[in-house]
C-alpha cells in the first residue's frame, strides 16, 4: 500500500479545508480549526472545554498557525455547535449538511473519536474523491479496518493518526532508547475508554517499539481495562485505560537492562500541530507520514484489547483478525 510514485494531491497555494463532525467529550473542531485560521478571544473563551483556551492563550499568535492551509466550511453533528465553533475559530461558512462540502474545500477533516461510525462519516467524502484526515481511532471493529483497507487499496487519500505520535516529550525515545539497553517493560496510561482513547497509548508507544506486535490481552472491565500486549523484540507492555483517570494521560515508562525513564505528555499544542501539519505536508507531497500498515497494525490492538476483554481476558494474537 506504499505510494509507487508520489505527487501532490492538492497543487493550490492555500488548501481549503472543511471540519466535519463533532461528538461528545472531543473540542477538537474548536481548537484543530483554531490552528488553522486562527480565532477570536472572545467567543473562545466560551469553548465548553476550557483546555482548550487556556493552552491557545499561551502560544504566540505569529506562530499559532499553520499556513498555507484554512478551514472554510463547518459541520457539525448538533447545528448550535457549528454556529459557536464558525465564530470561534474564524470558520466562513456553516453548512446544512456534511455533503455540502463536496466542491467547496480540497480536503476533509473527521475530528470525531468514534471509530465505529468513522467508515460512515467518511463515505460520501471517499466516494467523491476527496482526501481525508480521520481522528483516532480510524475504527474499532474488523469489518470497518476491511473497508478503509479496501478504499486506500483503491487509490483512496485517507490517514488517521492520534496526536500522541507527535508527543514532544516521547520523541527522544522515538530516536534511540540506547541507553537505557534492552527495553524489558514498558507501560503507558490514559484515561477515559479503551475504544475512544486505547489509541493515543498506543500510539504513543508504537514509534518507539515499532512493527511487530503480537498479542493483546485486556483482563480488565470496560471501564478499567488493563491490558498486557507482547512483542516480538520480547518487551512486555502494560497498557491501562481508565474512564476516570484524567491524572494519568500519557504517563509513560519505559525500563531496560542498563537503564530507566519516565515522562508524561504535556504540551497538547505542539502535538495537535505537528499531526496537523503532517496531514497538510501529505496533501503536498503525496507521500505519506508513515505507512498505511501502521495503523493497520494499531487498530488491530485496538480490535484485539475489545475481544480480549469480551472473552475473560483471553490472550488474542493479532493473526486472528486477519484484513485482506
């Protein structure tokens, strides 16, 4: 699935961008939309979510954008939404349906965390040939990894990352864990549920670790999953999702025969941007940030930590969820 000959998807100066959908628990139409254009103080200071003004108030404003790249069209689940967002982060125009931005903007931007409903969300966008950039998880189920699997197989212009793969404080550990010699253990931990947040944690880990996952077992419940996963390096890894463990995003730990760290996610700018800007640099390119089978690769950890939990916490092998 790798690009055999790569050219820019979109050739425009200044791409446009349509936001497309928001759910429950997830402010990122207000703040992904913000580093793209920009925002009004005022009118974000009402963001439901205020981590959200409080972390865009503290970048300067002469580098809090991407550029090149703007969100012109909005659309969101509840319509009042996409009237506060628009305002907040300067969005020209508020559409009566997600189709509506079919013709209007170069590229599509799913900043929903559902995976079950993302092979839908996307469709219509996929069909008309539009590049699309889908939040974490890209799905939570086997026969919706077969479909996404199917459209890019096709030619179709789609990546879906979690920010925790850009997490400033993890990248030195992405370059080399030399010094800490050969990794033994590693854990990571997240709040909220294994379904909507398993991802950032492991996507978190996977740049250091990379391919070669083996097994996930989650002998947890579905509000406290704890989950072992194997790898073929022979690291063992403890990841633990909590829904109510909002003190514990991204706290990672990583110990080896010579050595060992721990650090935690911080800075959730600097992340939202650079997976942000990582979508913006494949609509130039065409080449993508990291390869279509890496996600392919998470989200059957994703599948295999859900079956696990469903079946007494049986240890299941990324081999049984077999995508074609």
């Amino acid at each position: 699935m790798n690009n055999v000959k790569e050219k820019p998807i979109v050739t425009k100066q200044e791409i446009k961008l349509a936001m497309v959908g928001m759910v429950d628990g997830n402010g990122h139409p207000y703040s992904w939309s913000a580093i793209f254009n920009g925002y009004d103080p005022v009118e974000m200071a009402k963001c439901p979510y205020q981590a959200i003004p409080a972390y865009l108030n503290k970048e300067p404003k002469d580098s809090l954008q991407i550029k090149g790249a703007r969100v012109t069209h909005i659309w969101t689940d509840d319509p009042e939404d996409a009237k506060k967002v628009a305002k907040a982060s300067l969005i020209p125009y508020v559409v009566n349906k997600p189709e509506d931005v079919i013709g209007e903007v170069d590229a599509v931007i799913i900043p929903t965390d559902k995976g079950y409903e993302h092979v839908q969300r996307c469709k219509a966008f996929v069909e008309a040939g539009l590049p699309v950039f889908v939040d974490k998880p890209l799905a939570d189920n086997q026969e919706d990894l077969q479909i996404f699997t199917n459209w890019i197989k096709n030619g179709a212009k789609i990546i879906s990352s979690s920010c925790m793969r850009y997490c400033k404080e993890f990248i030195p550990y992405h370059i080399s864990t030399h010094d800490l010699g050969e990794i033994r253990y590693a854990s990571i931990t997240t709040p909220k549920t294994w379904e909507r947040y398993g991802i950032h944690a492991l996507e978190g880990i996977y740049p250091i670790f990379g391919s070669g996952f083996i097994s996930v077992q989650n002998t947890g419940t579905i509000d406290r999953n704890i989950v072992h996963i194997k790898h073929i390096n022979g690291v063992d890894i403890n990841v633990v999702a909590i829904n109510d463990m909002y003190g514990g995003f991204g706290l990672l730990q990583l110990v080896g025969t010579a050595g060992k760290v721990q650090t935690v996610f911080n800075d959730t700018f600097y992340a939202f941007k650079k997976q942000l800007e990582a979508f913006i640099q494949y609509l130039r390119t065409g080449i993508r940030p990291f390869p279509f089978e890496e996600t392919q690769e998470l989200i059957k950890m994703i599948i295999a930590g859900i079956i696990s939990r469903q079946e007494d916490g049986r240890i299941v092998k990324l081999e049984e969820i077999n995508i074609l």
